[in-house]
C-alpha cells in the first residue's frame, strides 16, 4: 500500500472541500452513491471516502466523479479547456527542460 505523505491543512481543508461539492452535487442529481461508484468503477465505499476528502482516492477518480456530478474542472467547456491546454502547452515550452542544475562531478584523485 502507497503511504500518503504528510499533506498541509490547507490541501486537507481542500480535498475535504472538493468531497463535499461532490456529494452537494450528486445529491442534487438524486444520484445514490452506488451509481456513482458504478459508473467510476469502483466501490461504493470509495465514492464515500472520496466525498469526505481522503487523499488515498485517485486523483483521476476525484476528476471523473467531479465531471459526472457537473462540476467543471479548470473549464466550463470542451473548447475553453482546449485552448487553456494549448496555452499551458506554450508556455511550458518557453521553460527550461530540466528544473534542476546537473550534479558537479567531483574529481577527487589525488
């Protein structure tokens, strides 16, 4: 099993936050939690710990259950999140390739 690393309050008290907007939504829908898990593909008791805000679940599994509930994620449609890759995608190229510096070699033969 993945150990989780120690997570910020903040990012706690946001994966708690994004849960209960993925729950408020599917209640809305009148969507069981089973339903939901159905259509994810996974149990009923991870759509649960997912609407509670536990960082175990699948970050893509947090995004497809946000999309099937309507809750838009970076965009509200196809074509704004096209061009926000494309623009991600630009600016990505004008960065360095590599982030950190090369190792020094260090020749110690004396």
């Amino acid at each position: 099993m993945t150990k989780i690393p120690s997570l910020s309050t903040r990012t706690r008290t946001t994966l708690q936050v994004f849960g209960g907007m993925i729950r408020a939504a599917r209640l809305e829908r009148k969507m069981p939690q089973q339903e939901l898990a159905e259509r994810l593909g996974v149990s009923r008791q991870t759509v649960s710990i997912l609407e509670k805000g536990d960082a175990k679940v699948a970050i893509g599994t947090v995004f497809e259950a946000a999309a099937i509930v309507g809750i838009p994620l970076l965009a509200d449609n196809a074509r704004d999140l096209q061009r926000l890759s494309t623009t991600v995608a630009s600016l990505a190229s004008l960065l360095p390739e590599r982030a950190r510096t090369p190792p020094v070699e260090l020749n110690d033969d004396f």
